[in-house]
C-alpha cells in the first residue's frame, strides 16, 4: 500500500470548486461501454479543478481464478510466460495511450481491484500503467490519497500562504469493494461497514456496479468546547462504464443472472472557501455527492 499526497493549489479568494470523480472502467471487456468513458474523459478534461480516481477492474483482464490458472499454465515455462507478456504490454500500451493518456496528469491513484493481469515478474496491469503515467498506485484492493489544498495570495497571484490554517488536508479512502447485496440499501451499507474501521473525509468503492452517494454527519465538541465542529463524509459507489444485457451478445452479467448495471461515475464535489471570519482555516463550505449515470 502506497500513500499518496496531492497537493493541489486551489487559489482562494472567496470560494473555490474542486470535484473528485471514481471510475471503474472495465476496458477491453465486450460490455465496455466507451462511449461512457469518452463522456468522462471530456468532462474531466474540461474541469481543471479536478482529480479522479480508479476504483479497480481498469481493464477487464484476468480474475483472481484465472490468474492462478495462468500461473500454473506457466509453471514449467517461465519463457513462455514471459513471451505472452510482452506481446499483451505492446497491446495495452497503444491502448492506455488513447484511453488515459490525456487525463493521466489529473488521476490522483488507482487500485487493482478483482480484474487484471499478473506478470511472471509478480507485478501486474495496474502498477505498469501508473508507471508510465506517472500516476501513484495505490496497491491492490485499497488504498489512501490525501489532497492538501493551498490558499493562495490574493494580492501576489498563485502564491501560497504559509500562514497557519492557510492549507486544507482532505482525505480519501479508495477501495475497490468486495461481495454485495441486490437491493440498492444494502449497497450503501456494504460501503459503510466495509470502511467502518477507517476514518476519512470521502470513501469510494466499486465493484458491485451499483451507483450511489451517500452523506454522514460526525459532531465532536469544538476546541473551544462550547458547540459541536460537524463534519461530513461521502461514500460514494461509483457504477461502472460496463453494459451487462446487450442485443446480440451473451455478457457474463447476464450468464451470471446478474441485475442490469449501472453505467456511470461517481463523484464529489467540494467548496473550499473562507470562513468570515479572516483568520480562520480554510474549510469545507459544500460537498455534493453524486452519481452520473448514462
Ligand atoms: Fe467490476
């Protein structure tokens, strides 16, 4: 598990916008809907004051079965398997080139969730692909981002403050989610419980397919111990840009007798602003949790 801070100059003035979108892209599956993942891509390459996130199954390579089946194909011929390898990095590379390439700068991590592939050299997909984007691997499963947000100077324009409480620290918890249940109530507390141990400002999950935002206020009493400091969190289930019922084509959704799949993202957006009070810290004025879904 790799922890990974993004510092992100957010210049405030009065308020600022900053939004986090999840993903689970699914390339190279049969039900890849690519036209979803065009949609994101534009939108996040519009929306300079954002960073995003994949929740795991990038790609929709081996699962954790297949993977030990290909280990043991390989077991007497390490060559062979090394041979396979290659030919699959040239085939993804020209693919991610086209696919992530343009929005790379902005991913703040991904995690390797149940699909993709792993190397005879033991490392796999995700962690090749963040290599050449530059993109912090998160680890498999789960892993944490920080965005540390900056105000800047008014007057002197981009220049950090280094007064106290000049910076915001806001962190993440993505994971990619294990097991499910069909109803849509009992996605939102699959999240929950599965982070319940972990504390965070936002917690994004994947792999049910679901699509859900969902808010909770925590109140401990403030400093001055006269009030309560309230506090938001977002779990956020981030659907998947993967059709599972297609005219024409068996899906392994629709094999498996799976419900239909939400195809979308999830995402947070937060209001950084400045509380009136001039010589308070930056804080969260908003966030709105929500899903988009084609
Ligand atoms: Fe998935």
């Amino acid at each position: 598990m790799a922890f990974f801070n993004a510092l992100r100059d957010v210049p405030i003035t009065r308020k600022s916008e900053f939004t986090i979108r999840g993903v689970e892209p699914h390339f190279r599956s049969p039900g890849h809907y690519d036209a979803a993942w065009t949609e994101f891509r534009r939108t996040q390459e519009a929306d300079k004051n954002s960073v995003w996130v994949s929740c795991g199954d990038l790609t929709d390579d081996d699962r954790p079965s297949t993977r030990e089946r290909r280990k043991a194909m390989f077991a007497d011929r390490t060559e062979a398997y090394t041979q396979e390898d290659k030919d699959y990095i040239k085939g993804l590379r020209q693919q991610m080139d086209i696919k992530i390439g343009r929005i790379a700068d902005s991913c703040a991590g991904m995690v390797a969730g149940d699909h993709y592939r792993l190397f005879a050299n033991g490392t796999n997909s995700v962690e090749l692909i963040c290599k050449w984007y530059g993109i912090p691997y998160l680890g498999e499963r789960m892993g944490p981002v920080r965005l540390t947000f900056f105000r800047a100077d008014e007057k002197k324009k981009g220049q950090r403050l280094s007064a106290s409480g000049a910076s915001l620290q806001y962190n993440m918890i993505v994971r990619h989610g294990r097991g499910g249940g069909t109803t849509n109530g009992a996605d939102v507390n699959a999240l929950e419980r599965q982070n319940k141990e972990f504390d965070a400002d936002l917690f994004m999950g994947g792999h049910t397919h679901k699509a859900n935002a969902h808010p909770r206020a925590i109140l401990r009493p403030n400093q001055a111990f006269n009030g309560w400091k309230e506090r938001t969190i977002w779990y956020v289930r981030v659907g998947a840009l993967l059709r599972g019922f297609m005219p024409g084509k068996e899906l392994y959704p629709e094999k498996k007798e799976y419900g239909p799949l939400l195809v979308g993202w999830g995402e947070c957006t937060l209001t950084i602003g400045r509380p009136v009070a001039a010589n308070r810290n930056l804080e969260i004025m908003k966030s709105v949790g929500k899903t988009v879904v084609l």
